[in-house]
C-alpha cells in the first residue's frame, strides 16, 4: 500500500518549479546512485573475478532508481520533502538511460 500512496504523494507535488529549486542536488543524488554505484559495484564484480550471470541481477538492483519510500523518510525525519520529490522523480526518468547503459555492456 506505501508504494501508490507514495507515488501519488510524490506526483501531487510535483512541479517544474520545485525540480528547479533543487536540480543540483536531485542531479548530484542521479549521479550516486545510477553511475558511482553500479561502476562500484562492477569494479567489485570484477576483483572478485564473480561471472556476469550471476552479478547481472545486483547490477540491476544497485543501478535502479531512488525508491518512492524516500518521500515518506524524508517526511518522517523532517527532511527536505522537496528534495525527495525531484530526486525521485529525476531519477526515475534517468534510469531509463542508465539502465540501457549499463546491460549494454552485457547483454548481446
């Protein structure tokens, strides 16, 4: 049940606005955690000589986007609401690249 209430939440709120006030942190978490952490976690992959069969659904995990729970955190800790919407929303539209990016490399 969180995760459409927390969709609606996060789409009731949503402005271009509100994206502007905060696209340089929204951007800065996009980065973290669609390019840092899954080059981390492929780095890891590697070193630890694992096949690409088995690595491939934690890629995937570690190169998905900002949850919608972190709204309802960030209401929860009296953080920045604002800021939760545009990452979410942010990287939610850029997982679509990011995703293609990333099995490109292991998918023929």
């Amino acid at each position: 049940m969180s995760l459409p209430l927390a969709l609606l939440i996060i789409g009731g709120s949503l402005s271009f606005g509100l994206i502007q006030s905060n696209l340089k942190l929204a951007v800065g978490a996009g980065i973290l955690k669609l390019l840092f952490l899954p080059a981390l976690g492929l780095l890891l992959y590697g070193v630890l000589r694992v096949p690409a069969a088995q690595f491939l659904p934690g890629l995937i995990l570690l190169a998905s986007p900002t949850a919608t729970v972190t709204y309802v955190m960030a209401s929860e800790m009296r953080g920045s609401t604002e800021l939760a919407t545009s990452a979410v929303t942010m990287n939610t539209l850029a997982s679509c690249l990011t995703f293609i990016f990333w099995l490109s490399f292991f998918v023929p």
